[in-house]
C-alpha cells in the first residue's frame, strides 16, 4: 500500500497545519523564540557589518541563523515524513519527496541510485576539490505506531520508529542551509539518501550504483532516545557492532524415544552445541573485545516420542573488533564440528558477514565535536563511552572511506523516553534544528 503522493512543492505543502501542529510542542515554542530574537538581532548587524565591510559575519552564525529560519519548514517536512513511512527498498514516494527538495534548492539529483536512493550535488565555488558526502536513511519499520500523535504513520502497520524521518529531514535541512552559502561553501558536497538500512542492504546497493565514487569523507547522524535533546553525542573508534547471520543445521538418527542408544538424538545435541558456544565465549574469546552470539530460533523434531534426526539454529555474531570478527565463522564451525563429532552426528554451517562494525575516523569524529561545540557550547558534547552493539550499515561506506557518525539526543526530559522500533517512540522536535546546524557546520569546516 502506497501513501499519497507527496504535494510537488513540499516547502508550501499545508502551511495551515504546520503553524497548528508547530505550536503544539512546547519545546520547539521555546527553541525558536528564545533563538529567533538573537537571528533577526544578527541579521540586522550582519548587514550593517557587511555594508560598512568592517568584520566577516562569522559562518557558524550565519549557518546558525539560516537553520532557525527554516525551522517551521524542517518540522514541517518531519511530520510529512513521518506521516508516510515506507518499508525497506519501497521508498519511492519519500525519495521522490526528497528529490523534489533537492531539485528546488538547486541541486544536481539523481534518482533511482542504489534501487531507489537518491544522490544529489552541490557544487560550492571554492578551489578545494575534495568531495564530502552526507548520508542519511529513509526507511521504516513494519511497526504499528501507538504515540497517538497528530501526525502518526497513516500507513498500518507501518511506523518510522528508529527516527529515519529526522535523519531525512536533517539531511534536506542541511542540502537547503549550504545551498544558501552560495559562493562561501569552499567545496563540492554530495547527499546520500539511502533506501534499506534497516535490512542491512540500502548502503551496498548505493555503492555498488556508484554513489560514492570520487567521495573523500562521508559524514551520517542516527538519533538517540537516551541522550537528551540539546545534546550531541560523540564517540571516537568503535560506534556499533559487526552483525552476522548463522544457521547450523545438525543431523542425527531418528529412533524411538524409549531407545536412546540407537539413535543420535540432534535435540540434545543441539543443546551441547548452544551450551559449548556459550561457555566457550568465556573462556576462549578476549573479554576485552566482546563477542555476543544469540540463538533466537530453534527447530526440530516430530513427536514427543521420537529422537529427533535433524535440528536448525539460526542466530545473531556480534562483534566490535574486525579481527575478531573475521575469525569467528571458523571459531564457530570448530565447535559445532568437536561437539558433533564426539557424539556422532553431521552438520552444515551457514556463516553470513553482514554489516561491519562502525569504525568512526578519528578526525572526522574530532571535527563533528568542534562544528558542534562551536554553535552549541561543550556543555552540549556527550562524549560516548561504550560502543553499541547494535549493527548499522553506515559501515558499508566506511569499507571504503573514512567517516564519522554522530548521535543526536532526542530524548524528552520530563517523560519516559521509549527505545528505537518501539510503537511509542518519539522524537523531542528541538533535536531537528541540532542535527542540521551541526551537520552544516561541520561539512563547512571540513575545508577549513
Ligand atoms: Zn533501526
Ligand atoms: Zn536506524
């Protein structure tokens, strides 16, 4: 099922709606007015300053100032978004919205990249010709949203509950404040919007479509329900896991329940199998470079009566180290092979890499601190102490380049904050304006 087309002037669509759910928050009401005063304040000295050619305008002001005047229409282009979510690899109404966007800042777009990603270009009138790439995701969960917002998924059983409408709307926000830089943006900027994160595929089907051909450094946000909004998080090296698939399948000798011994029960096997991975973490991986391996299915046998001949296990590897990661398809088979062995029975291992762990570059990561510590103040860097070991296929990009991606706090103060893909995840909306000052920031200082 397919939401409504988006309006083909997404900047107009229902002004009427945005001032009636814009002034519904309390939090953006207060953002705004308090840093609206300052904005017209500086816009009004800039021009003098300008006139009179006494002192540059300093550019994270103007970036600043540009970002709280679009404000109203960031919100505006969340709640579309989040009105019309689309599930991984069907994103074409939100790309064809965002390639709209695009278009009317005055981007080069490219459409239908990566199966249904979309690339747009800004050129900036600077000599430095390093390209840097921002990347944001678009896609949303098979979740049956319960916020009971106004602006709740129209589409059943369809829900952006791991906030990719805000990663999109930072990205838009970001393309229309560099686009109003004009000739001040020293270099060349290219916006991924990427379809399929949440099945791990959207980022290699854009680099394999090319996307990132000539980029030197690619920068990307998630949102983070525990970090409160107002606040920026950061972490330099690991951010999130290695994420690998694994089905064992073991065979034994069916028999009757009764006559163990002539049989080769794949039940119980199975169990010593789980057992020995298990216990065998413990003992023979670091403990400093964790390993978290979770069955979640299993299956097997006919009759409570019966010795099962055959069971399957799939799971989840997890692993924050590359080296640990790539060692463990054959740490796995050695122990599904000794366990089998010992007791008799055949088995068959599927082992699939998946995403790779998130390894932000050192610089780039140091560079998203300073752009946002510039605007923002240090009191609004959370410096991330432990690595997630959820998966993210940002990695995909960093396979190829170095980047960095940061955390941006959306979490409510005075309410329970609900996890990403829960039904009643929600976003505090001051977050928006955050996300898209320091990613600008942060993309102009990279030419610095
Ligand atoms: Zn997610
Ligand atoms: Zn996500």
């Amino acid at each position: 099922m397919n939401p409504p087309a988006p309006h083909p002037h997404p900047f107009l669509q229902g002004e009427g709606d945005i001032f009636k759910h814009l002034f519904s928050s309390i939090y953006f009401q207060a953002f705004v007015f308090k840093h609206w005063r300052v904005a017209a304040h500086r816009a009004v000295t800039s021009l003098i300053i300008r006139k009179s050619s006494i002192v540059p305008f300093p550019m994270k002001d103007r970036i600043k100032d540009l970002a709280i005047a679009l404000a109203p229409r960031l919100i505006e282009i969340r709640r579309h978004l989040h009105s019309h979510p689309e599930l991984s690899g069907q994103e074409q109404q939100t790309a064809a919205y965002v390639a709209g966007v695009l278009s009317s800042c005055g981007l080069q777009v490219r459409e239908a990249v990566g199966k249904v990603g979309v690339v747009g270009e800004l050129g900036g009138q600077g000599s430095d010709r390093r390209l840097l790439a921002i990347r944001t995701d678009m896609d949303a969960l098979p979740i049956q949203e319960r916020t009971g917002l106004e602006f709740s998924s129209r589409t059943p059983g369809i829900m952006h509950a791991c906030g990719h409408d805000v990663h999109t709307t930072v990205g838009l926000g970001t393309a229309m404040v560099l686009s109003q830089l004009g000739h001040s943006l020293p270099g060349n900027v290219r916006f991924l919007f990427q379809p399929a994160e949440e099945i791990a595929q959207g980022a290699e089907w854009m680099v394999q479509d090319g996307a990132i051909e000539n980029v030197n450094a690619i920068l990307s946000l998630h949102v983070f329900p525990s970090i409160p909004a107002g606040k920026i998080g950061i972490r330099y090296g690991a951010l999130t896991a290695a994420a690998d698939d694994l089905e064992i399948i073991i065979r034994g000798e069916s028999g009757h329940g009764a006559r163990p011994h002539e049989a080769i029960d794949a039940i119980w096997i199975a169990a010593q199998v789980i057992t020995t991975l298990q216990q065998a973490i413990s003992r023979t991986q670091n403990p400093l470079r964790p390993v978290v391996l979770t069955i979640g299915k299993i299956s097997g046998g006919r009759a409570p009566n019966v010795i099962a001949d055959q069971v399957h296990l799939s799971g989840t590897v997890r692993s924050l180290h590359p080296e640990t990661s790539e060692a463990l398809p054959v740490w796995v088979e050695n122990i599904v092979a000794s366990v089998c062995q010992t007791y008799g029975a055949k088995y068959q291992i599927n082992y699939r890499h998946g995403t790779p762990s998130v390894q932000n570059d050192l610089k780039l990561t140091s560079l998203l601190e300073s752009a946002a510590k510039e605007i923002w103040g240090s009191e609004s860097i959370q410096i991330i102490q432990e690595p997630s070991l959820g998966a993210e296929d940002f990695s995909c990009y960093l396979r190829h380049l170095p980047g960095s991606m940061f955390r941006l706090g959306v979490g409510f103060s005075d309410r329970r904050n609900y996890p990403l893909h829960h039904p009643q995840f929600e976003v505090n909306e001051s977050a928006v304006l955050m996300g898209v000052v320091t990613m600008a920031n942060a993309a102009y200082k990279y030419w610095q």
